[in-house]
C-alpha cells in the first residue's frame, strides 16, 4: 500500500516467463489523481510473431485487497497487508493512491516456445482510457514434478460445510492444478461430537465425503488431521477439563474413528 514507484518503474513492460502449462502472475498498479468511477482491467490476446496465440480468457484479472491484519496471532498491534485477490470486474478507486491489479496467466500445454505480446488497458467511466504493454516469454521445455516432493495447503475448510460437491471439486482441482498435493484439515470442521449421559458419539461422514472428492481429483496426500482441538470440545460438552481422565478416555474414542476412517 506504501510503495512509491521509481522514474523507471511508470510504464514499464509487464513482463513474464513462463513454460506450457504453468501458472505465472504478473501485477501493476494505478495511481489515481481523482475518484475514478468503474474502473475495469481488459487483458488482449498475446501473439507471437510467426504465428501463435494465447487468448484472453486465459489471463485472470484481480483486485489486491489491503486490510488490517495482527503483526501475530495474539498481538494488539496491526500492518496494512495485502489480503485478498478479488474479482475486478468493476470498481470505484478513490483518488491519492495506488490500486495494485493482480494478472494470473495459464500457459496451455503444448504452447509453441517464443515472445507473444500483446496490451493490457485500464478504463473507467470518468478518464481517459491507458494501456500497458504485456510480453509473456514462453520457454522451451516444460517443468517436471518431482516425485519426492509434497507441497501442502493449510485449507481453512470449514468453509466447505456448506459448499456442493460440484462446488468443493471445483476448488480443489483448482488447487491441484496449481501444484497443491496435501491438505491440512481440522477434522472437527467435517464431523460432529455429541455427549449425552456419559456416552460420546461421533459422526465423521462429512469428511469422508471429502477425502472421496480428494481422491477424484488427484490429491495424492499426505492429509494432515490437526486433532489438536478435540479434547478442548470433548471437555466443553461434558463440563470438564481438557487434561481430566475421562475427557482423555473420550478423545482416544474420537480418534479411534478416526484412526479406522483413515485405514
């Protein structure tokens, strides 16, 4: 939110390299002299010289949102971060500072090596319309995938309660597409524990439906089950203490289900 861009930055190419089938961002900003009414980003088909296209509908155009955020988890204390990439369809950008734009470019596989060029433009209602120059470099060969590497998400899934299975296969192809092969879940977010007249019941169904979609869409794992609240909601439920014996006997039931769900 604070950058201050040199002589030499006002202008410049965007450019970027990248190999077939890889995803590769590229981002500029727009310093705005007055409030500007339904700004909006259109990104050209880039051609290569010779022949060779990639269209537009390849390139996802964004909004970066900046917001307050704790310097930790338990600080009082707060920075302005970049947050969010929203959609940017339309916006109204006040005056006296810089919209950053995030471009996030599929290459499709099998792309022909060589410079395509092409022009980015920005518009709104009230100004003159302006243009970038946009050269995507794309190289001849094509990234392999190491065997022995996991990359993780911490997937924040609790969202995905209330999503369709259509809705959670889309996100998580999304996510394997990008490189994703592991998730880091809390389990309590997809089950359910009850406590009732001494007796715990537990009920993991939803998360099973989850590691079906998992499977289907090619992440290989490892998932990590972040157990770590589950005494804390046992010992909620029956009125004790997360460390007193019975509160333990009763976490070794939850994840004993668990345990047999995963094998």
């Amino acid at each position: 939110p604070n950058y201050e861009p040199t002589h030499e930055d006002i202008g410049r190419p965007l450019t970027v390299w990248a190999t077939p089938g890889e995803y590769e961002p590229a981002t500029f900003g727009v310093y705005t002299l007055k409030p500007l009414k339904q700004a909006r980003v259109e990104v050209g088909t880039l051609r290569r010289a010779g022949g060779g296209r990639i269209e537009a509908s390849q390139v996802d155009v964004r909004l970066v949102r900046c917001w307050p955020q704790r310097t930790d988890w338990q600080s009082t204390s707060f920075r302005m971060v970049p947050e969010l990439l929203e959609p940017a369809a339309k916006a109204d950008l006040p005056d006296d500072r810089i919209t950053q734009y995030w471009l996030t470019l599929q290459v499709p596989k099998g792309t022909p090596a060589g410079d395509y060029r092409g022009m980015v433009t920005f518009r709104a209602a009230n100004a003159a319309s302006s243009q970038l120059k946009f050269l995507l470099k794309v190289l001849p060969f094509t990234l392999a995938r190491p065997a022995k590497r996991t990359w993780g998400l911490y997937a924040d899934s609790a969202r995905w309660q209330h999503y369709s299975d259509a809705e959670l296969e889309r996100e998580l192809r999304d996510i394997r597409a990008h490189g994703i092969d592991a998730l880091h879940l809390s389990p309590l977010a997809h089950g359910t524990l009850r406590y009732a007249e001494g007796r715990l019941t537990v009920d993991f169904t939803p998360l099973s439906r989850l590691m079906a979609v998992c499977r289907r869409v090619g992440l290989r794992g490892p998932i990590v089950l972040d157990v770590q609240e589950v005494a804390g909601v046992i010992a909620k439920l029956r009125g004790g203490k997360p460390d007193d014996a019975e509160t333990q006997r009763l976490a070794v039931v939850a994840l004993s289900e668990l345990a047999v769900r995963a094998a």
